[in-house]
C-alpha cells in the first residue's frame, strides 16, 4: 500500500488541516493491519527529512493519521499512526444539516445559555480556606466545588 507521509501546521482539533507534503512511500503492516492504529513498515523510501513527518495518509485505509516515524530493525523504518477523524471524515462532517441556534462570543463568556432561550449572568465566587492540620498534618489548601445550575 502506498502512504503519503506529511507535516501537520495546524492544531490537531482543526478540520481543515494545512498539510504539507513531505512525500511517499509504499508500506506493509507491521503484523496485523489496524484501520485506526496501523504501524507500518516503510520501503522504497527516498525521504531524507524523515524528522518533520507527524501525519500521514493511507489511501487505501481512506483515513488520515497523526504519524511518529522510528527506526526498526535491520534499518527499515516503521510508522505508527493514530486515526485523525476530523479529517477522515471532514466531508461527511461539513455535510451534517444543523441548525445553530446561537454563537458565543468573548463578551458572553461569563454567562449561560441555556435552551429556554434566556441569559442568566455567572458570577465567579471563591472563597479560600486553609486549614491548619490538612490531610497529612501540615498546611494544605483544600478546593471544594459546588453548584452550577441555573437560578
């Protein structure tokens, strides 16, 4: 099978990546071929910056990975990767019908909105506590998180 190795820019969360390719080279699993976590063993390979590839695409798999390339034995080297579905599927995903609703901005981070269709205001309260024995018998700050519904 034939993979083309690359140089992910962008952050992995992002869908529309900004690939660049650093090259290919045809590959045979490692011993069982796994479609989300495949390790492959490279051959023909004429890449001599292998050190930038962290992604990579199996055509024949029709997924994208994040990649890490090391070498193996006997000099050949061998890639593992890791299923990026944000791009696997990226057509599928902009093809999803949705209705949004609302859309937060930096000026509505400190608020809910909830489906009935109001704003309720979030007021950040902390009040800091220490107590003097703690756990283990020494000064420790100890966190106690309560609430968060709508009032």
């Amino acid at each position: 099978m034939r993979v083309v190795l690359y140089n992910n820019a962008s952050d992995p969360m992002q869908l529309d990546k900004r690939l660049f390719e650093i090259g290919s080279a045809q590959a045979t699993p490692y011993e069982s071929l796994s479609v989300e976590s495949p390790v492959l063993i490279l051959s023909d390979l004429t890449i001599s910056n292998l050190s930038k590839v962290n992604y990579m695409h199996v055509p024949e798999l029709g997924r994208y990975y994040t990649a890490s390339v090391s070498l193996g034995n006997n000099g050949l080297y061998v890639v593992s990767g890791s299923v990026d579905v944000w791009e696997s599927f990226k057509e599928e995903i902009l093809t999803i019908p949705a209705i949004v609703d609302r859309q937060e901005h930096a000026e509505n981070c400190m608020t809910y909105i909830n489906n009935g269709g109001y704003v309720s205001r979030v007021d950040n309260f902390m009040q800091r506590y220490t107590w003097s024995k703690g756990f283990s018998g020494t000064p420790q700050n100890i966190l106690i998180a309560a609430g968060g519904g709508n009032y």
